[in-house]
C-alpha cells in the first residue's frame, strides 16, 4: 500500500507560480510511476504530467513548457512546478502513484485557484 499527501495548493493571481507537494509513504520502492492529475468543476479529470522513477516525464499540451514535474525519491517525494499560471489552471490537483502490480493510488486532492 501506499500513502499520498499532497501540499501546496492555495491560490494566485495569473502569472504567479505555486509547487505542489506530494509525501508518499509505504511502499514507495514499489512505485513505478507517479503523476499529477487535475479536475475543474464540470470537466473531466485529465492527466497534468508524469514522472517514472528513471526520471522520463511527459506533459499535457496545455502546460508544457510552464508546468516541470520532479521526483526526489530520497524524501518519498513527488514535486510540480507551476509557472505561468492561468485562470483556466484552477483545478482540484491530486497526486497518483502506480505501483508495479498495477495498481494506482491517489491522494485527498489540493485546491488551485488561479485569479484574474
């Protein structure tokens, strides 16, 4: 099993920038990939960015090049970077870790909001 806590969330005004935190515990060896999702009220749950534990990443369109993931895996920790940030970046962030028996854990969800 595996235990996720995120942190960070808050809210900005457009332009500002926030990192998120995301504590693993458990069975953190066993996790092979880790990544950041995103729902806004009234849409689809949708992929932010991923990080496996060798370090590749990828990205959704809309936030390449102002969103960078980061894995610190001696502090069980997982990291997005948001830079840039718009209106339409306001989300409920949570945190998933996919383990090597194929199962995903996901964290309690932290607040964005991004201000005009």
């Amino acid at each position: 099993q595996v235990q996720l806590v995120e942190s960070g969330g808050g809210l900005v005004q457009a332009g500002g920038s926030l990192r998120l935190s995301c504590a693993a515990s458990g069975s953190f060896f066993s996790i092979k990939t880790m990544s950041w999702y995103r729902q806004a009220p009234g849409k689809q749950r949708e992929l932010v960015a991923a990080i496996s534990r060798y370090g590749s990443t990828n990205y959704a369109d809309s936030v390449k090049g102002r969103f960078t993931i980061s894995r610190d895996n001696a502090k069980n920790t997982v990291y997005l970077q948001m830079n840039s940030l718009k209106p339409e970046d306001t989300a409920v962030f949570y945190c998933t870790a996919d383990d090597e028996n194929y199962r995903r854990f996901w964290g309690q969800g932290t607040q964005v909001t991004v201000s005009s």
